[in-house]
C-alpha cells in the first residue's frame, strides 16, 4: 500500500489553483489508457502476470486544499507469482527498455526495495515495478494516472 500512497502523492504533486481549474481527460478515458498501457507492458515482459489485473482503484487528488476539489487519480494493478530474483532483475530490465523505447522517463528506482518508477512526460502516467529486487514480497506492475476530473471539466 505504501507504493500506492506515494503514487498519488507524487503524480498529483504541488499545483495551484489555475491548474488545477484546467480540463482533463475523463476517468474513464484515464482507465481506458491505463488498460492500454498495462497490455502493452505485460506483453512485453519476460514473464506473465498469475492473474487478470486488480480491479481499478481510485484516490481523492486534493491533497492541499488548493484549488477546486474532486480530481481522481486511478490505478490498476497486475500481480506475478513468487519469481526468483534473477526473473525479477529480468523483468526490470525489460521494464525499463520496453518503456524508455515508449518515451518513458526512470523517475525513481530505489535497487534496495526493489522498484522502479517511469514516468511518460506526454501524458503524465506513472508505471511502477515493485518488488523487482525482493524475493520475499509482492511482486506487481501498477499503472496510474495523473489527477483527473471524473467527467472531463472541473466543477462549476
């Protein structure tokens, strides 16, 4: 859970109120791109995923009370079997290529806990990698979306 929290924290990040005011895609759209992104990364990793996607999740985006409030960030996540570590490593690696090749940009790894977090500067989706180094814990892929209006616009 700790890897959720911080996605939404740092997808939504620091805005002001103008931008935060701005329209966005909606959130089924959000979700539509996520599917799209999750298919197109399993389908290129090494190794396959031991069930279909979590279902989708959604997180409350206003965080300083600046701005109008209502924005949500989703995510999805796939969760592998227990892998050996060089699997994992494996895995990361292919991560890492597939979505730097997609213009993706590494803006976390942390090789201690095990994850990787890319990050596409066109859109602002987030894909993260956990547990690519730990033998002992969950190993999945989330995806997540920037903060979005449900419907598209911000309230009146």
């Amino acid at each position: 859970m700790l890897v959720i929290t911080t996605l939404g924290l740092n997808a939504c990040g620091v805005e002001t109120a103008k931008e935060r005011s701005k329209p966005t895609m909606t959130q089924d759209q959000a979700k539509k791109l996520i599917d799209s992104y999750q298919t197109d990364i399993l389908a290129n990793l090494p190794i396959k995923p031991v069930s279909s996607p979590a279902p989708f999740r959604d997180l409350e985006c206003d965080l300083n009370n600046v701005g109008p409030h209502g924005r949500k960030q989703t995510w999805r996540s796939a969760t592998f079997e227990d892998l050996p570590l060089p699997d994992r490593t494996q895995a990361a690696d292919a991560f890492r290529t597939y979505l730097t090749g997609r213009g993706f940009q590494q803006v976390e790894a942390d090789t201690h806990l095990g994850w990787v977090k890319m990050k596409n500067p066109k859109d602002d989706f987030v894909a993260v990698l956990d547990g690519a180094a730990d033998g002992s814990r969950i190993f999945q892929l989330d995806v997540s979306s920037p903060c979005v209006w449900p419907n598209g616009t911000p309230p009146a």
